[in-house]
C-alpha cells in the first residue's frame, strides 16, 4: 500500500499503478480543468515535494510514495449580471417579505458551477441566491467527458443524480429547508446538462451529426422531478419546472436565454453575445436573421498557470506587456534567454511555449468564430451596434488586451461590455414573465447553427488569427 501525503496534513491509501489524479478525486479533491485528463490545461498540477517538481496529476502513474502539495483552484462562481441593460429589477435584495407569497427560482447550471435565485414573483426581487460547484466535476471537467461518460445508462444515472441533489441542496437553502412554497422553477444551462436533468441520453451529441432531442421548452413536476434523489418533496408538490429551448448541441440554452435577454436580435441593428468559458458560443443576430456557433477554447484560457494563484484572465495582461515589450514576437515566439525554459512572472508561475501555443489556439478559435459568422451574416465587424462578453471568464476579461492580442476585432473598442452571468439573468426574465419564453422560442427558430468544423472559412481565419 502506498501513501499520498497531501498539503502536510492528509494522508491518502492507494495501490502502485493507479493515476494521481483519479486518486484524489476519489478522496474529495476536486479539480476544475477543462481538457478531459488530455495534460493539456494544467488544473491539476501538483509539486512534488520529494523531487521538487510540478506534475499532471492526470498523467502521473504512481509508483512510490509521495509528499505533494497543491493549490484552492476553484473559481469565483459568477451569480451577478448587468441587470440595467434590460430593465430588469435589481439583485441587492437578500431578504424575504412577509407580504410576499408567490416564490420562484431561477437556475444556471454550467458544466462548472451552479448559479440559483430566489424570486418574488409578484415585484420581481431577488430574494436569496445561491452557488454551489456542479458535482459532476468528478466524472470530467469538461461538456466531452460528461457525455463519454454518460453514454451508458450506468454513468448516465450518476450524473443525474448529481445534478439534481446539488439542485435540490440549493432550493433547499434557499427555501429554509422545504417551508417556502415554489410556484415554478426555469432552468438555463448547455444542452448537455439540460439533456441529462430532463432525461434525454446522450448518445446523439456524441458524434456526427450530432442532433438534439430538447430542442424546445421541457416543463416537468417538481415533485416527480428531484423524488428521484430525496424524499422531502411536498414543498414541490405544484411546482412546474421549465427546461429552456437549446439552439444546437453545443449551442444551448444558456447561451440563446443570455443573448435574448440582453437585447441580441430586438431590432434592426446587430448585436453579439460572444460567452467565454469552456466553449467559446458566439449569438450574432438582428430581428430579421441571426447564426450561432461554439468554438472551444477553455483549456487554454480557464487552466493558465500550473500554480493556480492566478485568475486565466491575467495570461492576456501578461502577454500584452510582454508582446509590448518585445519578449514574445508576432508569431508568439520568446525571445532568448526565455525560449527554453519560460519567462518566470513571479513565484512559481511561468510562461512557456506550451502555455503561449494553446493560448494562440483558444484565441485564433474566437477570432475566427467570430469573423466566419460576420461573413455568414454578409456584415463587417464596424456594423456591430453592441458586443456582449458573457460568462466568468469574461466578467474579469481585459477587453483592450483582448484586442490588442488580436481576439476581437478594433471595432470592439467602444461597444464590448462585460455583462456577468447572463444565463442567470436570461432564466430570471422568464420565470417572472412566462410570455418571455415563447419570444425567447421565437428569437431561437431565427438563429442558424454554423458548424465551424466543416466552415473553410473558419480554417482560414483560424490560421490567420494565430499571431498576436
């Protein structure tokens, strides 16, 4: 037997030849990575005390006993949105009236974390709100890996029963343990996660041509929904749960609900929701016409740097000053004496060429995505009237670097604005306005899905866009 000392301070049992990584797992240290155990995002990096050195926990056979340490890498779980841009009503209410009886909740589940709120219905106040991290991290960080594994009904039913009990944890929260009625719940999330809580398998987004069975509105019991993982449902009893239209396979609801609401397609004029995550999905649309797309690109962005300690954010403030300053040239190469072995940007945080190449890569797949759908759309960049960053990792983007490195277009400028969790926000809207969802349904029959695979535009562009 062999032994795995953790942070100095837990000690771990396990058998010569297992993976590092599916070890800690399994005694309750989670990672958030997003590149399925491929080595490529970093996430699950841990020293090695005994041979001072960083290593993938995913890739590391273990052959002998350890002493490691690693990082808190969890990230914020973004629950705020720009709630002026749509009249919606304000979120710094954290208490609940007496006066008020008719409660909802509105839901964004990612692939990552979970965002819950608690509305009045009656004058549309959040009443309470709560995050929690998605419990099915265990079975994959990433959309790919959750539907590898839920392919067989064995792992399919795992990861149901973990999504419903970390909903069920939040609503029991937020309703002081089951005392507050429910009139109905509306839940925004990707088509994999929305797939699995409505109970749709997942063999067709496995592969080509990869179709969807939730392409409209799902309204479920809430009773009949979560007795399936507790037995404490009477609070449920008459609650609708409302499942959100998906656009595409990698296209879903929480991207169409963010885009809707924030305005994307309600006039003449184009607007964009481009949402930075673990794919990169891209809404460009006006009131007549419209097309979507995802391009991946979290790895690269979510997993930067082996230590943790910084936000995946900061790999563009960093880059651009040493673009700037000349120690990484236009095709991303550094400059000697960093060639080697990386530029050190403090402690045990370097920027190598691994680290620039999967950057490039996650950039030029958004650069790309987003000039394919300007041509898709017969429009340019400048004809963009207001370009919405969506998501966590947008929230904290430096939209300047995020140009100058050659992500966005200049025309960007002036018109990008960070909106936070827009998902969030896109299921509060319709769960206080139920005549929203059939605007949200007709907005959605007006995009187009452009799969990027089989766009030589996109292969062009994405070649074009590997600079910075």
């Amino acid at each position: 037997m062999i032994e795995i000392h953790v942070n100095g301070s837990k000690t771990i049992y396990c058998n010569q030849g297992e993976l590092l990584f599916d070890v800690l797992v399994k005694n309750g240290i989670q990672f958030i990575g997003n590149c399925g155990g491929m080595g490529r995002c970093n996430a699950c990096t841990v020293y090695d005390e005994l041979h001072s050195v960083y290593i993938r926990s995913c890739k590391h056979e273990i052959t002998e006993n350890m002493q490691i340490s690693l990082h808190d890498k969890k990230p914020d779980i973004l629950n705020t949105y720009i709630s002026d841009m749509t009249g919606e009503a304000g979120t710094d209410s954290t208490h609940r009236a007496d006066d008020m009886k008719n409660y909802g909740i509105a839901i964004d589940v990612g692939t990552t974390t979970i965002a819950m709120e608690l509305i009045a219905l009656s004058c549309n106040q959040v009443c309470g709100s709560y995050q929690t991290y998605n419990s099915q991290i265990s079975h994959g960080a990433d959309v790919i890996s959750r539907i590898a594994y839920g392919i067989s009904d064995l792992g399919f039913q795992e990861l149901k029963k973990l999504v419903l009990l970390d909903l069920y944890k939040g609503m029991m929260a937020l309703t002081e343990q089951g005392k507050t009625s429910i009139e109905r719940i509306v839940i925004a999330g990707n088509t994999t996660m929305l797939s699995i809580i409505e109970g749709y398998t997942l063999e067709n987004l496995a592969g080509y041509p990869f179709t969807i069975k939730n392409r409209d509105v799902e309204v479920l019991n809430g009773a009949a929904l979560f007795c399936q993982v507790a037995d404490d449902v009477s609070f449920l009893a008459d609650t609708s749960v409302v499942c959100l239209p998906n656009v595409s396979a990698f296209v879903g609801a929480d991207v169409a609900a963010g885009a809707f609401v924030t305005g994307v397609g309600n006039d003449d004029s184009y607007k964009m929701l481009i949402d930075l995550g673990t794919n990169g999905e891209i809404i460009l649309a006006n009131h007549k016409k419209g097309y979507a797309t995802s391009c991946a690109c979290g790895p690269a962005f979510e997993g930067c740097f082996r230590s943790g300690s910084m936000q995946g954010t900061s790999l563009f403030d960093m880059l651009t000053i040493l673009r700037k300053r000349n120690v990484i040239d236009k095709q991303g190469i550094l400059a000697e004496p960093y060639f080697k072995n990386g530029y050190h940007a403090g402690r045990d945080m370097v920027i190598d060429m691994e680290l620039i190449q999967g950057f490039l890569l996650a950039k030029a797949a958004i650069g790309a995505g987003i000039t394919t759908l300007l041509k898709e759309c017969g429009i340019e960049s400048k004809d963009i009237s207001k370009i919405y960053i969506s998501g966590g990792f947008g929230f904290h983007l430096n939209i300047a670097n995020a140009i100058y490195l050659g992500m966005f277009p200049e025309s960007f400028r002036d018109k990008a604005v960070a909106s936070g969790n827009t998902s969030l926000l896109g299921a509060r809207s319709c769960l206080v306005d139920e005549e929203k969802i059939k605007a949200l349904n007709s907005f959605i029959d007006r995009i187009i899905p452009v799969n990027m695979g089989e766009n030589r535009d996109f292969d062009r562009n994405y070649i074009k866009d590997m600079q910075l």
